[in-house]
C-alpha cells in the first residue's frame, strides 16, 4: 500500500459509514485525527506538522519515509530541503484527503 494510502486508511478507515440515500459520509478529518492525538503521550501538532501527522497515524516519519511520499505525490523540489519538504507534504496531502471525501479546515489547505 502506499504511504498515502496507509494515511487515507488510517483516517478514513471504519471512520466512513454509508450515509442515507446510499452515499459516503464525508470524513471530518480534523476531528478523527484530533481524537486520535488525545489519545497520545506525546503532545503533537498534526496541524503544522507532516511528522506529528504521521506519528498520530503510527506510520513511519522517518526522513526516508517522507521522501517516499514526497516522490508519490510528485513532489519537485529538493527532498533534501527536509523544512521546505515538509510544509509542501503537509499541505499535499491535506488537499488530497479533501478530493477524497475529507473535510479538511480550510486553513490546512493551500
């Protein structure tokens, strides 16, 4: 899977029921995750961080993880501008959970 894939699934998971009239409900991305990070030790702050995001979700964010995924989302800069990188991710992939049917805050989107 990939490590999108794995991020949708984590969020979306069991989390998307079928609403009436046979459609998808849409998944508040900011509650589920929010509601996932309570549950941490560790006080992390998905909103601003691709590496908090990550760990909420217990994917790996290591470096070569989040290159991985820069490279998935076709990501054209330096990945060894890990800070640029980074926010690029953050962003990425906040608007690809709102194509796939999240309901992501506006000021986590570009």
């Amino acid at each position: 899977m990939s490590i999108f894939g794995k991020i949708m699934s984590a969020i979306f998971g069991t989390k998307a029921e079928a609403a009436p009239g046979g459609g998808m409900a849409q998944v508040d991305v900011e509650k589920v995750v929010s509601d996932m990070a309570a549950l941490k030790t560790e006080k992390l702050d998905w909103r601003k961080s691709i590496v908090d995001l990550m760990k909420v979700l217990d994917l790996d964010s290591s470096l070569k993880a989040r290159q991985a995924l820069a490279k998935e989302l076709k990501y054209e800069g330096d990945m060894n501008d890990s800070a640029k990188m980074n926010i690029w991710l953050h962003k990425q992939v906040m608007n690809k959970l709102a194509a796939n049917g999240g309901k992501v805050p506006a000021d986590l989107k570009d």
